[in-house]
C-alpha cells in the first residue's frame, strides 16, 4: 500500500465518529481490569469502512477488525423483533442511525454507557447511576425479545455477586413474563451451554442458578437441576437440607478452591442429580444416587451437546464422589480399583479436576468456610497415583504374559506399591 494511500484511511478513520462502549467502559468504573474494548461507529457505511482500511469480519451484522489494533469496531445498529426466539431479528445498520438509538438496543443499563474520544461518557439510560447502586436494570420493554439476555442477567448476577450487585424487581418482573410467555423455550442448546459455561467460570455461579430459579427459566433450560430443589437431605451431613440449596453453595466453594475453572464446576453442577429420583419413602436418604444421577446427567449433556471430554469429567465425579470422600478408608486394592475406575493411569492430568469437584462438594455445606477448610482425599489420591504411575508393564510383556495376565500383574504390583 502506498504512504498516500495510507494517509487517506488514517483522515477517513479520525474523521469517522467512534465510541468506547459496552463492558470495557462498565469495568473501568468498576475499578475491573478490562479485557476487551468494543467500538461503536456512528454515521459510517460499510463501503466507508472498507475505505478505511477496516477489515469486514461480520456475519450478521456489520463488525470490522480495526487495521492496527484489530479491536472490534461495529456500525451503529437497530434491531426488530421478527419471530420468535434470539434469532428473530431484523436488524438495521443504516448511517442515520445515532448513538443513543445502538445503545437502546442493549440488554442492561450499566452496558449502555458509551465513552467518546475525550473520555466524556455518553449515558442515556442512567447506567452509572446503577452501577454506583449495584443494580442490574433492563434498558427498555425491548429486553424481553431477546430469551439469551435471561441468561444473560444471570450470568451478570453471578459476575458481580461479590460486589453487591442485585437484578431490579422490575428486570426480575419480566424475565418471569418472558418465561410464561415461552421464550425461554426457544433458546438453542449452543447458546444456553455457551452462558452456562461462561457462568460457571465466574465468582459465584450458584447465583446463576438462583436468579434461573427465581424467574422460572432454570425448569425450561436445566430441568434435572430444577428439579433437585425441595430434595430434603439427612441434616447431620447437609445442614443446609435443600439438595438444591447445597448445588448452590458447592458450584460457590468450586469457584473458591478452583477460580475460573469451568470443567470443575461444570462436573459439580451435575454431580448430584440422582437426589431428584430417590423414592420418597427413602428420603432424607439418598442411598446409591451416584449411580442413578448417571441416567440424567447423559440426557442433559446430549441435549445441550456437551463437548465429550467434559460430560465425561462430569460423569466420573457424579459415580465417584463418595468413594473419592472416603479414600482415607481405602485398603491398597481398593484405592487400586479407584485409580483406575478414574482412568487415572491413561489420564493423570484429570485426577486433580476430580478431586477439585469432590473437595468442593464437600465445602458446599451451610456453615463450612474455606478457611481452614482440607480435604485430606486430594493428598491422598494424588500420592497414590503418584507411586502406581511408577508401575511399567514392559517387565511383564517381557516375562511373556499377555491379556488379562498383565492386568492382573499390574494390578498386584501396584497394591504392592500402596502396601508398601
């Protein structure tokens, strides 16, 4: 490209009307490290975009790559409700339309509040006043067209929990309005799996799951979670009692013992859904629920189309955590056939997800604090794996055996090794 060629995209971008919104300025007034800067671009077409040196890289609306920094610049836009569902939409990109129009279209006033290249902020439907109040408001009716921004709020709550941020009653009024009218229905698998990933990444995504609750929506998407509140549990174990209440405060202690993790917390959300079966003649006792939460557990992730490493993380903690909170007690053949009903030896890296899952449903219980808090299993476990991942079968091989006879020889060796 030619220094005059580059000179007229570098006027055409300055003079182009560009604005810092959405989290990257939501953060900074937070006092939050910001990761991402998102732009808006009012009065431009894509033809001028282009001109600019700006990179097209959207498929349902206009986005472009800036040439440079390759931050997200995005044209100004509106949106239409045109059916049913998050994909209903028409969506409008036009040069008229202004700032504060691309800004009404958004979910929650504190994502609402736009910056312009003197730092000045440009907030229309009073963000940072519920930022200062820690308030999670809708920014207009137009909110309940879109079901992903249920998920949304919940994510957001789970986000900001710890900083005392609560959804408005009125925001709270019509996501349950959104449920009965159905469009909670409508959400795809692939975006409820993408927020529910990313909620249980945050701080506290048991909050997620109470503010799903609270509006109705955690029966319509994660019905075998929904149903695991009001299971009454044995108190001498559970002082919280609600099997959904602990689901809460363990997805919590997750968050605690392993921050940002979401395949840790992904196995704990589904670690207990056996609970919701037991017969009722047998409750507070949940005896052999590990087994039946199987069954559940394989619907939801076909459902949502969980990736197959994580339904299976999630699969092996929901079997084995009572044998894992019982390791102390393990004789050397028993903790031998644990290791391997882990897959410890062929996936070593995973045992320390598993034992994180299991030390964080034990953390979940009304009145326990991390402070503290062990979880003797994980040392334990680890210790063992340790010692039998020494074990090499190539000795055996060369002793001529063969099929079941190594399995049997490894085995002898590796309870020998514990014995020891």
């Amino acid at each position: 490209m030619q220094s005059g060629e580059r000179d007229v995209q570098r006027q055409r971008r300055a003079a182009m009307k560009t604005y810092l919104v959405g989290g990257a300025v939501r953060d900074r007034l937070l006092g939050r490290a910001v990761k991402d800067r998102d732009w808006v671009v009012v009065g431009a077409t894509p033809e001028a975009m282009r001109a600019a040196g700006f990179l097209a890289v959207g498929r349902d609306f206009p986005v472009f790559l800036h040439p440079q920094s390759k931050e997200e610049y995005a044209l100004a836009r509106t949106e239409r409700k045109s059916a049913p569902g998050y994909r209903g939409f028409v969506v409008s990109a036009d040069a008229a339309v202004t700032l504060e129009e691309d800004l009404g279209r958004r979910d929650l006033s504190i994502n609402a509040i736009a910056e312009d290249a003197d730092g000045q902020l440009i907030d229309p439907f009073g963000g940072v006043r519920d930022l200062q109040a820690r308030v999670l408001r809708h920014v207009s009716p137009a909110f309940s067209e879109d079901p992903v921004r249920i998920l949304r709020v919940a994510r957001f709550a789970a986000r900001y929990a710890s900083l005392g941020f609560r959804v408005a009653p009125e925001t709270a009024q019509l996501m349950r309005q959104m449920v009965v009218a159905g469009e909670a229905a409508h959400l795809v698998p692939e975006r409820v799996l993408q927020e529910l990933r990313g909620a249980l990444a945050e701080p506290r995504p048991g909050v997620f799951l109470r503010v799903l609750r609270a509006c109705g929506a955690l029966r319509v998407v994660l019905p075998e979670i929904d149903a695991l509140y009001g299971v009454p549990q044995r108190i001498e174990f559970h002082p919280e009692y609600d099997a959904g209440v602990h689901l809460e405060l363990a997805l919590d202690a997750a968050a605690l013992l392993a921050p940002g993790d979401g395949a840790v917390a992904f196995a704990v959300l589904l670690h207990d859904l056996g609970k919701a079966l037991t017969a009722p003649e047998l409750l507070p006792r949940h005896l052999e629920h590990e087994a039946a939460g199987i069954a559940p557990l394989d619907a939801l992730c076909a459902r949502l189309r969980v990736p197959n490493d994580l339904a299976a993380l999630a699969r092996v903690v929901c079997r084995e955590h009572l044998n894992v909170h019982r390791a102390a007690e393990l004789r050397p053949g028993s903790m031998v056939d644990l290791l391997e009903r882990l897959d410890a030896w062929r996936q070593p890296q995973r045992v320390a997800a598993i034992t994180l899952a299991c030390a964080a449903d034990k953390l979940g219980r009304a009145g326990q604090s991390v402070a503290g808090f062990d979880y003797p299993p994980r040392e334990l476990i680890a210790r063992a794996l340790a010692a039998t991942l020494r074990v090499d079968a190539q000795p055996f091989l060369d002793r001529g055996l063969r099929g079941p006879e190594i399995g049997a020889a490894l085995r002898e060796q590796r309870c020998r090794l514990l014995a020891g």
